[in-house]
C-alpha cells in the first residue's frame, strides 16, 4: 500500500514465516540472518516497515532475529487510525498488562519460551532481547530465562497510566534483579528526554530496582525525526522510539549512535562477528 511520504508497507519477503510452539500457544515469527539469537519484540502498532529496518540491521551485524508478531498487521505502515484501533484491542487482551496493578503481562512466558527454543537453535552464550515501547519492558521480564543474556529496553511504556510504573509483578521484580546480581547482566536502556510516555521518573524506578546495572541513556528530544508516521505524529504525539519511527538515519545522528550502541552491546554479550 502506498502512504504519506512515498512510505510503503514491508512485505518481508526476506524473512522466514515459522510458527513457534511454546507449551501449546502457537504464534508466528519472522526469522532472517545468521549466528547468535536476538528476540526483537515489536512496538506499537506492531512489526511496522521501521521495526523491521532495525531487524535488518541486527541481521547485518551478525545476529539471527527473531521478531514475534504480537499485535496488529505485519509489515504495515503505521496509519494513525488503524493504531489507535491496536492499542485499544491490545489493552483489553489477557495477554498484556497495560495499567498499573496489572503486573507481568502473561505473553512474557511465552517470549522466555521462544528465547529457549532460539538458543537452542543458533547457539552462542545466549540470547539477545530487545523490546520497544509498548513491549519494552518485556526485555528484562525475559532475563528470568537464563538463556537470555543481553536485554535492551526501548522507550518501555507500561504501565500507561502511571509515569513512574514498572510493568512487572513484585515476585518477578525480586527474581529479576536476583538473576542481574548473580549473573552480572547489565541492562542497556533508551529513552527521549521529554517523552511523556516513558518519562524520567520510569526510568529512575528501573534504576532503584537494578542499581548500577542499569545503564539508562537519555536523547534530547532535539534529535527525534520530526517526520514520523502518522500514529507516531498524530497519537504517540512526543518524540519516542529511539531506533525506529523517531530515527534519523544520518552518520553521526544521536538516534544512529544509539542504533549501533545496541548493536555493540549485543555483539559483545553474544560475541556475535557481523
């Protein structure tokens, strides 16, 4: 389909289409590339043509990414209607946890499952994950499985309706910042500093939580593009998504900066060679 902008939705014709079991919940998951696991969890309103420049980058760099499709169409160019009507249907489902009080979203078992079954599949020390806004929390949930090794949040946005929020329950928030003490991981966190979705105050609860095992970056939100898609633009409404929708892909932008900083981070946790 044709956009704004000359934009187009993403086929993904260069991504394998599998169908990953997990204790008996079926979902698909676009895999492409070589060489150690890297889970790329989309952002709202799904596996959107910017998501899946990023995945391709990953691949560039040596990684096999597994991006599982949790919401809305994939590879569809992010329309402002058609993603307000995704973020209204992925409130209510029992998957997410969306609002305070809510806890762990339930679909972090299943990703801890894909993360297993991916490690076991390619290899290496372990596996990469990356979650971005509404899924970016999902990144640290996941450490609870031990093949998981290298976790990157993104603009993490859960809860939505508390700035300050952590989308996780306080037994599984024990457990995972038992696992960072015993295992040494270092948690690698983005975020624009006047994003009203993930604010300050989120970041400095990660901080209280993880201590100096959280490295949480912050961009100016002069350095957000300022031609997003039209959900980004019309909805979201403030600069967000570091690496994908809100990056200027120029050498030496800030967000590009970012972009390879994950991408070293990965390398040297999964001692990837791109």
């Amino acid at each position: 389909m044709n956009t704004d902008s000359g934009r187009h939705d993403d086929p993904i014709s260069d991504f394998s289409r599998q169908l990953v079991d997990v204790d008996g919940v079926v979902k698909a998951v676009y895999v492409a590339g070589s060489g150690p696991a890297v889970v790329l969890m989309p952002e709202m309103p799904g596996i959107s043509p910017d998501v899946l420049r990023m995945a391709r980058w990953m691949r560039g760099a040596g990684f096999t990414v597994h991006i599982p499709s949790l919401f809305g169409v994939d590879g569809a160019y992010p329309t402002a209607e058609g993603g307000e009507e995704v973020v209204r249907r992925a409130c209510v489902s029992a998957e997410f946890r969306a609002f305070a009080g809510g806890g762990t979203s339930p679909v972090t078992a299943w990703l801890r499952g894909l993360a297993r079954q991916a490690h076991a599949a390619c290899g290496g020390p372990g596996v990469g994950a990356v979650g971005l806004c509404f899924t970016g929390n999902f990144a640290l949930t996941m450490t609870l499985e031990p093949a998981v090794v290298a976790p990157v949040l993104g603009h993490p946005s859960l809860p939505l309706d508390d700035p300050a929020g952590l989308e996780i329950g306080d037994e599984d928030a024990r457990a995972v910042r038992e696992r960072v003490e015993r295992d040494g991981l270092k948690v690698l966190a983005y975020r624009f500093e006047g994003d009203r979705w993930c604010t300050g105050r989120r970041f400095a609860a990660y901080q209280a939580l993880l201590g100096d095992a959280f490295d949480g970056r912050v961009l100016p939100d002069s350095a957000a593009n300022t031609d997003p898609p039209p959900f980004f633009r019309d909805r979201v409404g403030t600069p967000h998504s570091v690496v994908t929708a809100h990056l200027v892909d120029e050498a030496g932008h800030p967000t590009v900066q970012a972009r390879d900083q994950i991408l070293a981070f990965l390398a040297e946790r999964l001692e990837a060679r791109g």
